[in-house]
C-alpha cells in the first residue's frame, strides 16, 4: 500500500472515531455529515485555556478527519475563490498524530506560520496561530492577492499534548535542522547545556524532516515561527528578509536585538536551528518570541503579520 492510501486509511480510522457526535455543532463550516465533530467548540475550549493533553488530541484527530476533504468552504465570504480553506497532513508525530496544516488565498507568493514548535510549554504559540487562522478564514479579503498562507497550528503535537518542549524521542525540535550549525549535543533556550539535545545527526526526526521536505517543497517566500516567552524578535538583516523584519518589527512593536561584532544576542550558542537552516536555504524567516507563556498577543502580531504581508505584495 502505497504512502497516500496508508494516510487515507490512518484518516478513515481516525474519523471513525467521531461517530458519535453531534454533527450540527459546527455552524456554517461544511463538513460531510459523517465526519462532523465537536471541533468548534474544542477549540473554543482550548482558546480560553481549559486544555489539557487529551483534549489536544481530541482536536488534533478531528482536524485529521478534515484532510479527507480537500475543499472546506464557508459561508459568507468574498467570493467563491476566497472561501474555501484546503488542509493537509504534511507529516505524523512520534506517536501518530497528524501534522496539520491549512492553506488560504491563492497567491504566488506563500507565507508559512508555524506554531508550538517547543510544545505545551508554549501553547500560546498553538492559540496565535489557531486565531490567526480564524481570522483569515473569516476576513479572506484581508490576504492580499499575490500571497498565499500557510498555516501549521502545531509542529510539535506530542509536545502539545504532553505539556513537554521536545519531541517523544527527547530531541529539541528547533535544535535538529542540518546546515553547518548543526551539533549533537546543545544548549536548550533556558541556556543548559545536554547531550543528544540535536539528535544523532541533522533531520534524524521525521517531524523535522517532514515540515523540511514541505518547505523545500514550496519554497515559503517567508516563514514565522512563534516561540515564548521572550518578548523579541529575530528576523533577517539584509535585503528582502530585513525588509520583512523591519515591517514585522514596526508594526508589533516587539524587541529586535541587533548583534554587535563579537558578541552573541543571546547568552548561549544556538546550534541546529530551524532559522539558521531556512538562511542557508535562501529563505526569509523570522523567529517571534511572545512576551509571556500564557498570552497569546493576538492583536499586535496580527499587525505585524500585515505589514509584512503588505510588504510581499509590493515585491
């Protein structure tokens, strides 16, 4: 059996599952009668912070029965173009869970959003960029024509849902991408330093490798990975991607550190990181830490996000 159908299948089972929901519960988002859930209201639940590791995967497989359709459309929107929202599993966890992600807007140019990379500890990072999906979905008009979005709620899933940074394997998730900067062993963001933090060599984890093959894949013109809690920012510092940064910056108002010769931003040294390897790769990124573990900062990131997303459509 091929990979495709072995994923429709793992689908199938998953949306076996929900058979006993309530169809009705989810308003004007069109889903086939048979594999309607309480998704909704799930992630209502999770917005106000009422979330636990099972409820994570309770959403987690209920977004998998979506991937079974290629086209969700919604009610109320721009125009038949604007309202449809596709979604995909691009990869599955350690533990099986899918790597969920939607695209918006049909534009040429894709923008990659991309939250709890470092899991439970950071779950306001999942909550941005669910809400930022919302939005989109619900104010299409708002993504300019030339750009299409990408949006990926949750790289860690198993994190996520076991309130832990890393994956099940133990590998820090933003210290396993390859390039030059790539070790064995790291130091984590609080500055401890431990053997095996990077894997036993680059890509060795298949959620990194699957959200690696995706971006090369599609070659985002700009990829934003939340993080907390920081309260700053990292992002290019030459030509198209400090263009980005400086817009992201401006209109946030996050921090944004500029490195002085010598001497490091942050107190320790950052091997194998998600960042590093898209600037190898030719492709702009930014790196947005929230001021805090528990607010999301929906409002000023929102900002943010537009004025780069302003900037790309006047490339």
């Amino acid at each position: 059996m091929g990979n495709a159908a072995k994923r429709h299948d793992y689908f199938r089972w998953q949306c076996g599952q929900l058979r006993d929901v309530d169809p009705n519960e989810l308003g004007d988002l069109y889903i086939p009668a048979g594999v309607r859930s309480k998704l909704r209201l799930l992630v209502k639940t999770a917005a106000a912070d009422r979330i636990g590791g099972e409820m994570i995967r309770v959403i987690l497989t209920a977004a998998a029965c979506l991937a079974l359709f290629t086209g969700m459309s919604w009610a109320g929107r721009a125009s038949a173009a604007d309202n449809i929202t596709t979604a995909e599993a691009i990869g599955f966890s350690q533990s099986g869970l899918p790597l969920m992600l939607y695209r918006l807007g049909g534009g040429p140019r894709t923008v990659l959003l991309l939250g709890a990379q470092h899991g439970g500890p950071e779950a306001n990072t999942y909550r941005l960029v669910q809400a930022l999906l919302e939005h989109y979905q619900s104010s299409p008009a708002e993504i300019p024509a030339s750009v299409s979005l990408a949006i990926l709620p949750a790289a860690n899933p198993d994190g996520l849902a076991a309130g832990t940074r890393r994956f099940l394997s133990g590998v820090d998730p933003n210290r396993n991408w390859g390039g030059p900067g790539w070790e064995p062993d790291g130091w984590d963001s609080n500055g401890r330093f431990e053997a095996g933090l990077g894997g036993p060599e680059p890509f060795s984890e298949q959620e990194t490798r699957a959200l690696a093959s995706w971006i090369m894949g599609n070659r985002p013109a700009l990829v934003i990975n939340y993080h907390s809690a920081g309260g700053f920012m990292f992002g290019g510092r030459a030509g198209s991607g400090a263009e980005l940064a400086d817009a992201y910056e401006y209109a946030s108002g996050y921090y944004r550190p500029q490195p002085v010769s010598g001497q490091r931003v942050l107190s320790y040294r950052v091997t194998g990181s998600m960042n590093g390897w898209l600037g190898e790769q030719g492709i702009a990124g930014m790196l947005i830490e929230l001021t805090t573990p528990w607010d999301s900062e929906f409002g000023r990131n929102l900002a943010g996000l537009q004025a780069a997303l302003a900037v790309l459509d006047r490339a």
